[in-house]
C-alpha cells in the first residue's frame, strides 16, 4: 500500500511534468493528514522541499498543529516558515471570519485569505511552486459544488498544475490529486506521522462538508471518474475576463479589488 500510493505520486508529479529537481518548493503545510504526507514523500523523493504554515490562531488546535509540524521539519532536517496570522493581522481567523461584512460563509472567507497569504509569502521567499495537499475526494467536492451551485466556470482553475504562468503568481501543484483520501489516511498512519486529527474548531457548517457527506456513497472509482471526466472539460471552459492586479495589494485578481482585500478592508 505504501509503495503502490508513493508509485501513483511519482507517476502524477511526472505527467504533468509537476516539479524540477532544482525547484525550490513550498509545501504549504496544515497540520493534517494530507499535506504532512506530501511533504513527507517529496522529501523522500529528494526533492527541494520547506515548509510553510499559517497559523491561523485558533487556540490550543493551531498551536498543537505547528508545535508538530516544527518538530516534524525539524526531525527531517526540512527548512519550516510559519505566517503568524495574529503578527499579520492582530487579529485570528476567526476573528476576521466574525468581522468580515461581506456575507460570504467562514469555511470560504477562510480559503480565500490562505490562498492569497501562501501565494504572496512564497513570493516573498523566492519560492518557484507551491504545493497544497489537496487529494482525490477534496477535487471531487469542488466538482460536485460548483455543479450544484450552477457555475461549473468556478472549476476552471481545478486542475493538477495550475495553468500559464503568470506574473506574481506562484505556480500551484497537488501531487495528491487522484489519490482518495482513505489511502492518503492508512499511508500517514502506516508511517506513523505526527498529524493532527481533530477538525478544525471553526468548521461546524460548510456547503464542502454536506457535499462530502454525499460524495462519500460512492466509490474511488466513481470519484477518480468524475475528476478525470472534468479536467476533460476545463480546456473548453473560457476564463471570464483578463487577470488585473488588486489596486490595494498588488496580487493578482479578476476583479478591481481582490477578494481578499474585500474581506479585510473591516478589520
Ligand atoms: P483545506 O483548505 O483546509 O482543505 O486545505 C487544503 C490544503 O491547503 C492543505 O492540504 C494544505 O496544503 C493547505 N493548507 C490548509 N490550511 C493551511 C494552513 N493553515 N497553512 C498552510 N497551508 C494550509
Ligand atoms: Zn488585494
């Protein structure tokens, strides 16, 4: 089993000619069970990885996560990099979800401001890609919701490697992309890695949980089905508009402001 989830990684990352050797990676790091395991493997397949987490200062839970992550890097003699959203912003994620006026639900508001934070950080620290631990059932989920939602356009940007390089934009990877998360969870266990299993404190109700819910009737298969099925799809997807740069920040967005900016223009 170990062997058959790090061969199914290797043969993913060559496919899509995911990662160079001389590549310095950023493997963003959640304390959980998915991205701990990328780190893991891509450091024992030689690759040029460190670890960047943000703290999202959510009490004991985000304190627990790092405290196991440092030790983990440092075990394996890994370069770790925390963002301290409480430095950042003085204030912790849940806080800025509770502050924020935009009417958007925690779980999103949440995405919204890691993705811009690991995206703008790995810049700042010449960082060439970004890895997430994204897996099988995680892409499946965002399949099926963008579905529900009636904008399969959201999912343009669903793909292993994340398209044409753009300027001020890191390049983001998942290694874990067709691999179910079942697998992912015995492969941690099996090599016995410091994860944090407790859910996170914040995530009571979210569209991504009731849609996983649902998902989890079906079978790896049928989910490796609907993944492949998709990113079949995404070429014939037109990208709405061109890429602009955020008037307050300077990231790259779609809109005038970018969400981010948006969410924290009250805190
Ligand atoms: P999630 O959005 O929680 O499903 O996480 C998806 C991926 O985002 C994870 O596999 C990580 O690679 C990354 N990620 C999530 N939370 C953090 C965090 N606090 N710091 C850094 N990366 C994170
Ligand atoms: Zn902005």
């Amino acid at each position: 089993m170990v062997k058959q989830v790090e061969k199914q990684i290797k043969e993913t990352i060559k496919m899509y000619s995911m990662l160079d050797r001389q590549d310095r990676i950023a493997v963003a790091l959640s304390g959980g069970k998915d991205s701990t395991t990328c780190l893991y493997i891509l450091h024992k397949f030689g690759y040029n990885v460190e670890g960047l987490m943000i703290d999202l200062g959510l009490g004991a839970w985000s304190q627990q996560a790092r405290e196991n992550m440092q030790e983990f890097c440092s075990k394996l003699n890994i370069k770790f990099h925390v963002i301290d959203m409480k430095k950042e912003f003085g204030a912790s994620m849940a806080f800025i979800k509770s502050a924020s006026q935009t009417g958007l639900s925690g779980c999103y508001i949440c995405g919204i401001i890691k993705k811009w934070l690991l995206n703008k950080k790995s810049k700042e620290l010449g960082f060439d890609k970004l890895v997430t631990g994204h897996n099988l059932d995680d892409e499946c989920q965002t399949v099926l919701m963008n579905f529900l939602k009636g904008n399969i356009y959201l999912g343009a940007n669903s793909t292993p490697v994340t398209g044409k390089p753009i300027k001020g934009f890191v390049q983001r990877v998942k290694p874990l992309f067709f691999i179910p998360e079942n697998k992912i969870r015995t492969y941690s266990l099996k090599e016995q890695l410091p994860i944090q299993r407790e859910k996170c404190p914040c995530s009571f109700y979210s569209y991504r949980i009731n849609t996983r819910e649902w998902l989890n009737q079906i079978g790896d298969n049928d989910k490796l089905k609907i993944v492949k099925n998709f990113q079949n799809v995404i070429p014939r997807l037109e990208q709405k508009g061109d890429v602009n740069y955020c008037k307050k920040c300077g990231e790259p967005c779609r809109q005038e402001i970018c969400k981010a900016c948006q969410i924290l223009q009250h805190i």
